[in-house]
C-alpha cells in the first residue's frame, strides 16, 4: 500500500452524479470486505449472505470480484486485477498466505471463509470495537464532505481511501463451474483508491462529485486503514458510507 501514497494526487476531484442532496450517513460499526469470483461455484452463497450483510446500517458489506479464476472457463465481468492485489496485499499483511475464494476479511483484520455465517459472526463479534475513529459524510449536489475525527495520542497514521460502488448488479453466467446461473451481487467495488493520509488531528476532506459516474458507481463510501508490513493493508479504523439521492 506504499505505492498508494504516492499515488495521492489533489483531494479535491472525484465523485459525479446530478443527483438530489443525500443525507448524513449512518454509523459504520464493521467492515465486511468479500473476495468473489463468478468462476468459482463455492461463491454464489456466499454472494447472497453478503446482500444480507449489505441491508444492514452499521455494516459496510463491499464485494470484490477478483481474476484469477478467469482462466477455468468464464472471463469475470466484474473482476479487477486491482481487487485480487488488495486480497493478496492483506495475505501478505496477515502473513499467512491464504487467498481463496469466497473469502471475507473483517475490518480489515480477520479473514474468514465467505460463506460461513457463523464464523463471520465470530470475527465480528471480535472485532466489533475495532472502528474507533468517528468519520461521517455528507453530501450536496456539488460536493460529499468528509469528517474525521481527532484520535488519542500516539494512534497510527492511517491513509483515507475512496470507496467507488455499485448497489446491484445481476449476471447471467455462461461458462464455467457456475454455467447456466444467474447470480446478483451487491456493493460491487468499482474503484478504490487513496484520498488522503490521517496522522491522528480531526480533519476535513471537500471531494467534488465528479469521478462516480466513470466508475459506473452509484454509492460512495470512505475507509481509514492502517499499514502493516510493508506498507500492506492493516486494520481499518473507521469508515463511513452514503447513498447518493437517486
């Protein structure tokens, strides 16, 4: 995540849509981050438990459809190289190699198989206390602002992330091990990238709303997360999300 620095360019352009005021978010107590592949038949489930997850107000539920598998059959209409880079940049981080699919990791933190409720019950459970810095946002028809707040001393630095997504989006698989399906995925990540760093003092962030709409996006939302070895991802710290007036 060291090159993500600095690849920081100005805060101000990024989120587009001529779409109505939206109001303040919810708070976001956890993070559920899903690692899915449309090639891969141990995933629909899993897809599905996510749509669960993603009706919830304090959870931020986000789908990652990664490309690894394209290679069995079925090329990923929403896959990213970029999405199966941040799965093994939290492998790397962990230190534990593990990158499979469906698999979810928990704020950040805990990766668990992604069709098993009761284990992501547990990581949450667990790390139910982990999102401990307030961030919300707002939003006009000109601008999403984001707010964060200040942090006890000695807290890690920590780099702002936008979140670009899209609510819903329904496939027809033809090829493959999931041949002749039709799978809806929800909060598929279409974007992510760096926005700011954070070194622990309350901040403000203006973002022009500019970029979404060549994201294919309908949703925003924003992570502060940490690093660990070597600059790979590490706890996230806070989050906040917001649905654009539609």
């Amino acid at each position: 995540m060291s090159a993500a620095y600095s690849a920081l360019v100005a805060i101000a352009p990024v989120l587009a849509l001529a779409v109505a005021p939206a109001p303040a978010s919810a708070e976001v107590k956890s993070v559920i981050e899903l690692f899915t592949s449309q090639g891969c038949s141990s995933c629909p489930s899993a897809d599905r438990l996510l749509g669960q997850y993603a009706s919830r107000p304090d959870v931020l539920a986000l789908s990652y459809n990664v490309d690894y598998w394209d290679y069995l059959g079925w090329k990923d209409t929403l896959a990213s190289p970029d999405n199966s880079q941040r799965q093994r940049d939290y492998s790397s981080g962990r230190g534990d190699g593990e990158v499979y699919t469906p698999q979810i990791v928990v704020n950040g933190k805990t990766d668990v198989v992604g069709n098993d409720r009761g284990e992501i019950e547990t990581a949450l459970g667990t790390d139910a206390h982990e999102l401990t810095v307030p961030i919300t946002l707002a939003s006009d028809k000109d601008m999403v602002t984001v707010n964060i707040g200040a942090a006890p001393a000695g807290a890690p630095h920590a780099t702002l992330w936008l979140v670009m997504y899209t609510r819903s989006v329904t496939v027809p698989i033809g090829r493959g091990e999931n041949s002749g399906t039709t799978v809806t995925y929800n909060d598929v990540v279409r974007k992510l990238r760096p926005i700011a760093m954070w070194t622990g003092a309350a901040m403000s962030v203006n973002l022009a709303r500019s970029e979404m709409a060549h994201a294919n996006a309908d949703r925003c939302a924003v992570l502060l997360q940490t690093e660990v070895r070597d600059g790979r991802p590490g706890p996230i710290i806070g989050a906040a999300a917001i649905e654009p007036g539609i």
